[in-house]
C-alpha cells in the first residue's frame, strides 16, 4: 500500500507539474515569446510535452484509483498536486525550466507505472 501512496504521488506530481507548466507556456502572448519559444517547432515540442505529461497523469490516477482509496487520487488531483505546483514550483523555477525538468521525469514516470501496474 505504501509503495503504490509513493508512486501515486510521485508520478501525478510530475505529470500535473509538467503539464499545467506546458499549458502556462502556451497561453503566454506572442510578445512574450522570444527567443527560441517563439519558433514554431519549440511551440510544438512543448504541445506534445504538455500531451505526454496530461496522458501520464490520467496514468497515474488510474493506477492511484486501482490500488489506493478513491478519495485519495482525487483530492490529490484537484487539490495537492496543482497548490504544491502554483506555490512552489512554479514560483521556485518558473514555466520553462520547470517543463525542462518535468519531461524527463514524466518519461520516467511512464516506465515506472508500467513495470508496477
């Protein structure tokens, strides 16, 4: 039970971190956009790693759903995992950097709740 509270929370973190950071991206004003987020394949690699990670998340509470309490994958889903987000995350290293860190995480993330589903 202990070990599939930890994956649970591990994966659904990185998952909702990075896809709320992919979203916040995209909705920034085109004049915000500089540099290499204004080029068009950037834009597209971070569709598909706000994709990826939103995909993983439905992953993950699928699996907290299957193997924890109800109440647990859904209070962390609309409650914990987005303030731990807002407040930390996104405040400690902002959008970008936190998508960078995110994707290779998620990707992790992948492989770990298939080898313990």
């Amino acid at each position: 039970m202990f070990t599939f509270l930890i994956i649970f929370l591990v994966t659904g973190f990185v998952s909702m971190s990075a896809a709320l950071s992919a979203g916040a991206i995209n909705k920034r004003p085109a004049e915000e956009k500089v540099g290499k987020l204004a080029e068009r394949n950037t834009q597209v690699a971070i569709i598909m790693a706000g994709n990826l990670a939103a995909l993983t998340l439905i992953g993950a509470m699928a699996f907290g759903m299957l193997n924890l309490e109800w109440w647990i994958p859904l209070v962390c889903m609309f409650v914990s995992f987005p303030v731990v987000h807002l407040l930390v995350m996104q405040r400690l290293l902002g959008d970008v950097k936190n998508l960078i860190l995110m994707t290779p995480l998620v990707i992790g993330s992948i492989a770990t709740l298939y080898y313990y589903w």
